[in-house]
C-alpha cells in the first residue's frame, strides 16, 4: 500500500491519451478522479487545435474552466496529467494548477506524448505548485496508452504508492 490517504488524479486530455492513463492510475491506486474541462472546448481539426494551443502558450493564456474540482483539503497526493503540448503541459492544466494552493501536497506529474516525452513539464508543474513536494513523473507514449498498465504499475511501485 502507501502512506498516502487519499489520492486524486487530475487531468485534462484532449484526444483521450490522458484520459485512459489517468483511468489506469484511479484503477491502481483506487484514486477519485477529476478531469480538468475548458469552458470553449478545443476544436477536433488538428491543425486548428495546434494553432490555438500554439497561440495560447506564447500568450500565457488561462482558459476558464467549468469547475476548478473537489475541495483538496482531503487528498495528500494529486496526480497531474496532461498531454505534451509544444514542450510543456497543455493550458487547462496550467488554469487548475495556479487555481489552487498545493503548499503541504505531494505532486505527481505524468504526461502523454508522441515522442517529446516530459519536456519541461515537469518544471512547468513545480513552478504553478509552490511549496508542493513533487515525485518522479512520467511519460506515456499515446499512441500506446492501452500497453501501459505494466509500466504504470512500476512506476507506481517506483514512487512508493503501490507494493
């Protein structure tokens, strides 16, 4: 087991990479989940997603959210996951993680990709979670998603939150 009691997983994924990760984790640890959805939804062509994202990023854009989750007072241990976009995580995320106040939280990062693996990620995440305490993140291919359960399971013991 792990010395956490309770644990969240939160996420924001736009093609599903993210979602089936953050599923195989709840699964896995038996962690509420919370996924992280933008007002104005990201459009499906990819080309105008990458635009938008793209613009987003270099403006240091905050989407609204349709709600910023449950109260964390309870979870001592929040998963953070979010798709690898242009070398960090995707805005929704960046909108969650400066939305609350992660002092005293254990910080667990994990990204989708499709060959950047975490960039700066990781980084991006430490520095919108001051005072957190961060554990080793990692990266999932998303094309490969549904082959992650083992390599979950792993770093999950890794980490110390499985046996």
């Amino acid at each position: 087991m792990n010395s956490f009691k309770k644990i969240l997983v939160v996420y924001f994924s736009h093609s599903g990479n993210t979602r089936e990760i953050a599923r195989q984790i709840q699964e896995a640890t038996g962690a509420d989940v919370f996924e992280i959805v933008p007002v104005d939804p990201y459009p499906t062509d990819y080309d105008a997603v990458v635009d938008q994202a793209k613009h987003e990023l270099r403006t240091e854009y905050r989407p609204i959210l349709k709600s910023n989750g449950p109260d964390l007072k309870a979870f001592d241990a929040i998963f953070v996951g979010s798709p690898n976009w242009w070398s960090t995580i995707a805005p929704p995320v960046m909108t969650w993680l400066s939305a609350h106040d992660l002092s005293g939280k254990t910080i667990v990062p994990f990204i989708t990709h499709e060959g950047s693996r975490q960039a700066k990620s990781v980084q991006d995440v430490k520095r919108l979670s001051p005072g957190a305490t961060l554990l080793d993140g990692r990266a999932f291919w998303g094309s490969d998603v549904n082959n992650s359960r083992e390599d979950i399971q792993r770093w999950l013991r890794e980490i110390k939150l499985l046996s």
